[in-house]
C-alpha cells in the first residue's frame, strides 16, 4: 500500500496548492449539499437517483449533485462575491476510461463583477501555477470558428440545417446526414477539432455558437454572435469549462425552462431554482475543473486512475 499512501500525499499537496491559490485572491471556501432535489441544469447529463425516507414526511425523490452550480449561484443571488469548494459530484451514464468516471472532484468558483479577460488570466494562471511543468508553454487562443475552418474544414455557422452535410463533405466520418447541428457539431469537435488542439499544447478554445451557451452569457446576435464561454487544455485534454455567466433573471429563466421541459428530474418549482430564476444573479464569471486531471496533469500522468479505483464497483480491469 505503499503507493496508495503516496498518492494520497501528493493528492492532499496538490489540493493544499488550490486552496493556497484561492485564498490567496480572496476567495472563500465553501461546502454546499451533494444530495440535492435539483443535480443540475445541464440539458444533456445524467443524474444519479435516489430517495430520502423519513419515519413521519415519507419518501422524498433526491439526487447525487452533477455540479455544485445551482447552489453556487443561489448564494452570488444572496450577497456572495468569490467563493470556491472542491468536492464529489456524480453524473449516470458517463463513459468509463482514462479521463472519464462517475465520481468525481470537481472544483468550482465565481466572482461577481469579473470582466471576460480578467476571468480568462484568472483561469490560465490557475492551471499554470498548479501545473509547474508546463508554466513556462504558451497559451494558445482559438474561437471555435477558427478552429472548425481550420481543422475541420468547414465554416460554423449557428444552428445551420446544412452542417451535417457540409461537415461529411469536409471529411468528417462521424456525422450523418440526418443529425441536428447539435450532433454534427460536437461528433465534428471530437473528431477533428479536438485531436488538432492536443498538438498545440495548452489552449483556450473560446466562443462557443450560441446554441451551445448553456447558462453563458450571449453575445451579439443568432448570426454573428457566439456564447462568452472557453475551455481549457493541456494536450487535448479538457481541464476547466468557463462561463461569463448570463445574469438576467429573464435569460435565466427562458434557458432553465427550456431544459424543464427536456426532461423531468429538474423541478421547476424548486425554491432556489424558482429564486434565481425570478432575482437573476450579480454579473458574475464562473468555472469548473476536474481536480483528477488536473493533478494527473500535474504528475505528468496519461489518466486520472488512482490505486482507490481497486476498491471501487466499477474499476476498470486492467486485463479486459
């Protein structure tokens, strides 16, 4: 067990290092519920399910959190200016391998009254200062319609009925005729986006189509605009998803509806749900990164397993 003891060692120095990092910059450290009515605003994740029994209210529907997001806007919506947590989120149905499980650490932060390019410097030397083998690489910045012309071959443009013939006739195998510009877009992403990005090392990936804006903030209009969202990362892999959040009580509410009506589990009337959506949020920017691929980026390592995942239930075997 000698590994395993090391590993957690150097896993409690690397979370030391973030908490040094956020504290240093003012930020409080917060612990919000992971059993929640509400895991999550995401129109296409799935959440664990579970249920509360109690001996005199009955039984109660609740869920492993997929982020902390509800909760960390709820409190910008109620005084709050930069807060951080690190801890577990869950999400059903996630792909099992090198990068991927259904449980893990996530670390997640706003601050209201950020402007995008502050947020992004905030972003980049977060990862530069937690990964000291690649501080000194530089960034490279790419609007998601550079790189799709690019590497892909084809012009993005928002919610095109052409783009998955447009994109099959650039090359891409992936995408069919009959996907939506949702599906063609991100099969053409994988395929031959994301591979290109790995070569150049760490990269900002920015302006996203709007369609894809989640709780982002728009910009401009349906035919130039784009969401004010980035990603981060470090050879392909993708370390932290960021927003420039939408603040407006009306935007909020018209998105988060739109993804009530997608699916069930979100109850609409939900008191915090129902509170932000009605109060809205101060300007704000927010974050999330996987704390596993961070720290196995910063330990130079090709996958986010650890010696735990051999007391897990759904461990990879390594000989399958």
């Amino acid at each position: 067990m000698q590994n395993l003891k090391q590993e957690l060692q150097n896993l409690a120095a690397f979370r030391k290092k973030l908490r040094d990092f956020f504290d240093s910059k003012n930020f409080m450290e917060i612990q919000t519920p992971v059993l929640v009515k509400t895991p999550g605003v995401e129109k296409h994740l799935k959440y664990f399910a579970t249920q509360w029994n109690h001996p005199v209210r009955g039984e109660h529907k609740l869920y492993l959190r997929s982020s902390p997001e509800v909760m960390h806007k709820f409190l910008l919506a109620n005084g709050m200016d930069a807060i951080y947590e690190i801890g577990p989120c869950m999400r059903q149905g996630e792909e099992l391998g090198p990068w991927h499980s259904p449980e893990f650490t996530m670390l997640e932060f706003y601050k209201t009254g950020w402007e995008y390019e502050s947020f992004m410097q905030h972003c980049t030397t977060l990862v530069d200062t937690c990964i000291d083998a690649k501080k000194d690489q530089p960034w490279h910045r790419i609007t998601m319609a550079e790189a799709f012309e690019q590497f892909a071959g084809v012009e993005l443009i928002d919610e095109d009925t052409d783009f998955a013939a447009k994109s099959m006739a650039a090359g891409t195998v992936s995408v069919k005729k009959e996907d939506s510009f949702e599906d063609a877009f991100f099969k053409t992403l994988i395929e031959k986006v994301e591979p290109k990005i790995a070569e150049l090392g760490k990269v900002v990936l920015e302006k996203y189509p709007r369609s894809q804006s989640a709780l982002s903030k728009r910009v401009g209009d349906k035919k130039t605009g784009y969401a004010a969202r980035f990603e981060l990362f470090l050879n392909g892999i993708e370390l932290g998803n960021c927003f420039l959040e939408e603040n407006e009580a009306e935007q909020i509410k018209s998105r988060v509806h739109e993804v009530f009506t997608y699916r069930s589990e979100v109850p609409a009337k939900e008191p915090i749900i129902k509170h932000i959506c009605e109060n809205g949020i101060p300007p704000a920017c927010g974050a999330a990164f996987g704390v596993e691929r961070l720290f196995a980026a910063a330990q130079e390592k090709q996958n986010i397993r650890s010696s735990l995942d051999l007391f897990l239930p759904y461990a990879i075997n390594p000989n399958h």
